[in-house]
C-alpha cells in the first residue's frame, strides 16, 4: 500500500501540484536534519538593510510582498518625502518605496545592460544611482534616462556582515521547507528513514519480484500438468 500510495500520487505530482508546495513541519524538519539558519550577510544603504532567504526577500527584516531573485546590491535614492530603494538582481533594477511595496521593475531595454553585476551611486552626488555589467551607466531620473559614467566615479554596494539581532530577526523567514513532491520520493525509495529504509524498500523489490516470478512458475507447472 505505501510504494503503490506513493508511486500513484508522484504520477500526478504535477497535476496536484506537489512540484510547488512545501512543507516546513518540525518534526519533518528534524527527519531531514534541517534548522533555520539565517543569511551571514546582505546589502546597507541608508538606514535600510537587506537580506534574502530562499523564500523571501527582507528590507529591514520585512519581508517583500514580491522577493527578488538573486540580489546583488542596493542602494538608496528619491527625496526625503519619497524615498526609494533600488535593489539590483541580475536581470532588473526594482524599485521599492519605504514601506517595501514595489514601485517599478527595470530591465533591457530600459537598462543600458542586459545583466546587472553590480548598482552604486555616484561619490559626487548619492542621489544618483549607477549600474554596472561591462560598462557603467549613471541616473539622476530614477532610472529613466542613462547616461555612461566611469566605475571610478561610482561608490559601489557591496555585501556586508550582518549583526546578530538582525540575523535573529530573520529566523522566522529561514525556516527550511521540503518540496512534497520530493517528500513523495523519500517516502517511496525509503530514503526519508536513511539507510535502513532504503535496504528495506530495495529487499521489499526482490521479494516482490520473486513472488512475481515463482508465481508464473507454479502457473506455468500447472498448465503443463
């Protein structure tokens, strides 16, 4: 019953959604060996700090009602009343205002550069914000308009060590999740109980194969009788 359970719903895994949904049960957790392990670092501009998990991304440890993928720097800009966020990923520039909504989300061919590798603002004028892939670009419009500027000119974000209240205030957002269909699999080789559980399933296999097997014998010894 538990490889036939398992082996059907991993056959519609796709279609109940299973490739998706995770679960974070403690105690599953714990079968896993897995804890909450916060982020060692992330990204300060201003009074804001950022830092990602692999589910969310936190400015000032709230977390973004969208997260960004794979950021790699922000810095701040817009005016004392306004003010903005910019966080690069890879592939986009996203704006976000102070209360972490996002505002806008820039890409080529509104970017000068279709990878990010690295935003800044200029060391002249800090409202001024610089992007980088082999070229850099400068903007004093909040990305509307761009124009070359030299990597020199450009103080540069970079990652930072976070503090250990900080990284506490991230735990509720680094608990480790299981994909449930990686659940079904553990569960269907066995291998959710570690070695034992998995020699169990593999001499369950032959058992059942030597049943198939003798069971054609005997049927075929009694057609020949």
């Amino acid at each position: 019953i538990w490889l036939a359970s398992t082996g059907v719903l991993l056959t519609r895994s796709n279609e109940l959604g299973f490739d998706t949904s995770r679960l974070d049960w403690p105690w599953l957790m714990s079968m896993y060996g897995l804890s909450a392990e916060s982020p060692q670092s992330g990204f300060r501009a201003g009074d804001y700090w950022l830092a990602s998990t692999i589910d969310y991304t936190l400015v000032n440890a709230k977390p973004l009602a969208v997260a960004v993928d794979a950021p790699v720097g922000m810095v701040a800009g817009g005016t004392a009343d306004a003010p903005l966020l910019f966080i690069a990923s890879p592939s986009s520039l996203v704006l976000v205002n102070a209360k972490g909504e996002r505002v806008d989300e820039l890409s080529s061919p509104i970017l000068p550069v279709s990878q990010l590798r690295r935003v800044g603002v200029l060391k002249n004028d800090p409202k001024t914000i610089a992007v980088q892939d082999l070229d850099a670009y400068q903007s004093s419009d909040e990305g509307n308009t761009w124009a070359p500027v030299s990597p020199t000119d450009v103080v540069w974000s970079q990652a930072d060590v976070l503090s250990e209240p900080e990284r506490s205030a991230l735990l509720d957002y680094a608990k480790p999740r299981i994909i449930v269909e990686q659940l079904l699999i553990d569960l269907h080789s066995g291998r959710l109980f570690g070695p034992i559980g998995a020699w169990t399933i593999t001499v369950i296999g032959f058992l059942a194969m030597a049943l198939a097997i003798s069971g054609i014998l005997m049927w075929w010894r009694i057609r020949q009788n």
